[in-house]
C-alpha cells in the first residue's frame, strides 16, 4: 500500500492506496480543525465513514500520532512501503518528485521562510513517519513543480538585483492540484481542445489560478509565496508592499505580528468580520459578509481577466477545489461577470452540478472538475519507485 499525507495549515487530509490494484483507494479522510475543537474523518473504499469523531488537538504533532495509531488498527496485516507527502515548496532545485534523504529534509527545511503556513507541517509528518518507521520510503511532491513551465518573465521579480538571491522569484503554486486537473483534461474536454488555452480556478480556502495551454503551466496568480494573488479565506492575497512598510514604520508591528495576520487574520475573514468559510459567508444575511462574497468574485473575474490576457484568449474555464466544485452561486456570479470572454453559462446545469455545465451556444466551455492531489501524490509516489519496492 501507499499512504498518502497531505498536511495543510490546519488540517491533515490522508488516503491509503492498494499499489497493485492501479492505485485502488482503499481509505481515506481527514483531521480538521487542529489546534481547537477537531474532527477525525476515516471513510472507506465507497466514501462511507467508519469513524467521525470530535476531539481536541493541540497540534500537528498529536494529530499525525493520532493518524498513525487509527492507521495501525485499520492495515493490521497489511503493508504500507511507501508514503507519498504533499511538500509545499519545492524552490528552484525541486522540479519533480523525490525520494526523501536527511539531505532533502535539509533543502525543504531551508525554504521554511517562503511557506511559513504549511512547509513546517509538510516536514513535521516527514520526520515523524522516519522516527515510526524508519526503513519506509518516503517521497516528497512539490506544489511548486507544476509551475516550473512558467516563462523566464513570469518567474522575473522587478528587485535591484544586489536584494535577489538566487530564490526570489515567482514560483506559483496549488501545483498538486493543477496537475491532476491537466492530467484529467483530455478526458473531459478531448485531446485536442485540452490543449487550449485553458484557465483553472482552484477555489477553495487558499485559492489562485492557472493559465495553461498544451497543459502546462503559463500563468498564475500566487507567486513568491501562497499570500498573493486572489483573496482568500484568511490570506488577503495582492497587496501594495507599502502597505507593510507603513504598518512596521508606523504602526510599529512586528514582524511576528505582521506575519500572523496577514497569514491568519485577512481575507474573506477580515473583510466579513465573520468567517473565512464560502459556505458559511453566503448563508449570512449580514451585509459585510455578502459585501465580502462580493470583493471574492470581483477579484477572480479581475484575476481571470489577467490570465486570459497572457493566454492571447480563453476556450474553457474549469472550476476546482471546495468553493470551485460545491458553491453555485459563486461559479454563477463569476460566469455572468465573465460574459465579455465568450462564457454563457447553463444555471440548469450549474445547478445540477454536472461536469460541463455551459450553454450549447457559450464561445468558451465551463467545466467542474473534482481535483484530488492525493491520488496524484499516489501516482508521483509509485513512479517514483523501482518494481523492486513493490513487494
């Protein structure tokens, strides 16, 4: 079997797959909420849970013990020899998957201070499964390796060169994500329109977009780290880097202090005073949180706009992640104010949530295509090992 780990910010979504079964899922789930009132999610093969438990979790550290002891119980006789980590950030050395030494624990912790929010979890759950486990292969996928297609001028930041180290530069990530949805496209759309000039909204708590064409990245909105680009739950994405200096000059925070809310404290959460959660927004009759829907869809129609503008045009928008593939109303919202780039949406369709859900008539195609990077982690994992480890 592979175990797959995908250690987020707040969270630990997890799936376990039968490698000589074409990368069959056996479980899956998630530990939300960590550092509060957690969740414990375990689903079996049909998506059916066999554990749904609330408990209180300090942190990541108690969260994956907790995994690794509901994992015992579950594979039993069982052998898990390989597990596959979603790593945030690659930096320039990282193009594709690795096989995971203390050389590359070494790389991946020196590139903490470009994803403070999730690099130090991705490492935490590597150095926990060597100390359980410690004759296991592990194999690290990046975020960032997707965007490594990117043109030289879009990876260019306009810095005196004497302030740029070799890794300042625009590096885009969600590439997990974005990947598995590249991989996925000739089956949607055909082989040959899935070479087009194609706009992915990965919309979910950490949100951004990614131009492609011939299935490879060309542009996206997230850049140095995943704080740019597009508004999101608790990230206020684009900003005037004035704005900081002011608020350390000025208001005398802190660096720390500057980090936690920019990381923590912005977005949708700030702008609503309520929430960060899409779902949660749009069910309120308060008029800050639907001003903040509001600000959310003005900024992605304005974000698409750009990436249409790098791709010369645009034959197919595809919608993924949480609010891409379960918030109607947003997909709606986005469509109708997206009209001027030949997008005609079907309300039936988007209603019923099918996968192609544009008018017969509509110039671009709209799809909804469910991302899952953790059976593209699976597959990065697996190939990432010779025929010998599969025993």
């Amino acid at each position: 079997m592979i175990l797959v780990i995908n250690s987020g910010s707040s969270s630990i979504k997890f799936a376990l797959y039968d490698a000589e079964a074409s990368l069959t899922l056996l479980y899956s789930g998630q530990i939300s909420a960590i550092g509060g009132a957690s969740t414990l999610l375990l689903l079996n093969a049909d998506a059916l849970p066999i554990k749904n438990h609330a408990l209180v979790l300090d942190n990541h550290h108690d969260a994956l013990v907790l995994l690794f002891q509901e994992l015992d119980n579950v594979i039993k006789d069982k052998k898990i020899f390989a597990v596959g980590h979603r790593v945030v950030h690659g930096g320039n050395k990282y193009s594709q998957p690795v096989m995971i030494s203390d050389t590359v624990i070494d790389d991946l912790e020196s590139l903490i201070p470009l994803a403070e929010l999730h690099q130090p979890h991705n490492i935490s759950a590597i150095k926990l499964i060597a100390k359980k486990w410690p004759d296991l292969t592990q194999v690290a996928c990046f975020d960032t390796a997707f965007h490594h297609s990117l043109p030289l001028f879009e990876q260019k930041i306009a810095l005196d060169k004497r302030l740029l180290g070799d890794e300042i530069r625009r590096y885009g990530f969600h590439g997990l994500s974005y990947h598995y949805i590249a991989n996925a496209l000739p089956e949607y759309l055909g082989d040959v329109a899935a070479e087009g000039r194609i706009i992915v909204a990965h919309l979910g708590a950490g949100a951004s977009l990614c131009a492609m064409k011939n299935r490879q990245s060309v542009a996206t909105t997230m850049s140095f780290t995943p704080l740019d680009g597009l508004t999101m739950a608790t990230r206020c994405g684009s900003l005037d880097p004035g704005v900081l200096l002011y608020l350390l000059k000025q208001k005398g925070m802190t660096v720390e202090q500057l980090s936690t809310s920019l990381n923590h404290h912005s977005g949708l959460k700030a702008l609503s005073g309520l929430s960060g959660d899409m779902q949660e927004l749009l069910a309120s009759e308060s008029d800050d949180a639907q001003s903040a829907v509001d600000y959310f869809v003005y900024q992605v129609c304005r974000q698409i706009g750009s990436m249409a503008a790098t791709l010369g045009g645009l034959d197919a928008l595809v919608f993924t992640a949480g609010i891409g593939e379960h918030a109607v109303e947003i997909r709606k919202r986005i469509c109708e104010k997206s009209e001027w780039l030949g997008l005609t949406l079907d309300e039936q369709k988007n209603q019923q949530g099918i996968s192609q859900i544009n008018t017969d008539d509509s110039d671009a195609s709209i799809w909804v295509i469910a991302t899952d990077e953790e059976k593209l982690i699976a597959s990065q994992t697996l190939q990432c090992l010779s025929p010998d480890n599969l025993t």
